[in-house]
C-alpha cells in the first residue's frame, strides 16, 4: 500500500531568492507540487478574534489540496478515497475517519 503525504512548502528560488509556498504531495509512485497558494493559506494566519498568528489547521490544507486541478496530485487524493486509507500532512497523520468528510462529504 502506498502512503500519500502533503507537506506544507515554503519554495525558495535558488537563482533569484523569490519565495512561493504551496505544497509538495507524493507517494511511493508519484509526486507533484503545487507553489501557487498564498502564505497565509499554507503558513499561518492571522486570527483577527484572537489577535495572533495561528498555524494553518491541516484539514484545510487538505481541503485545498483537494480542489487542485493537477492531475498527479488529483490521482494520488483519489488514491486515498479508493482505499479509504489515511494520510500524512506535515508531520501528522490522519486516519481515513478524520479526513473522510473533507474528502467525500458528510455522509
């Protein structure tokens, strides 16, 4: 069985030091990345009712992953959803019941 993971990326160009952020997603066959998100939607955020800087929650990343139009990134999600196998984000990892909703729905 193959382990799909999303890692939150901070891309820095090693020609020009421009920075883009997204995130890489791989499995044993395949991997992919995305650098075109926002900071705040992979990084942190700015909670405007707590006044700080919060740490992006994981399912949101997922949730973002999830409406990608790469096709190598689209077949390793649907990979997770075939198998209703879990997945790793960042360096957590979260069981087919905790992600099921944000994949498929509430059913």
């Amino acid at each position: 069985m193959s382990s799909v993971t999303i890692q939150p990326t901070k891309f820095v160009s090693l020609s020009n030091n421009s920075i883009t952020w997204g995130v890489r997603v791989y499995d044993d066959y395949d991997s992919a990345y995305d650098n075109t998100w926002e900071p705040s939607e992979v990084d942190s955020f700015f909670n405007k009712e707590t006044q700080i800087y919060e740490p992006v929650p994981p399912l949101a990343i997922l949730a973002k992953v999830c409406r990608t139009d790469n096709e190598s990134i689209s077949a390793m999600i649907e990979y997770v959803i075939e198998n209703e196998t879990g997945i790793c984000i960042g360096s957590d990892y979260f069981e087919w019941n905790k992600i099921k909703e944000t994949l498929v729905g509430p059913q």
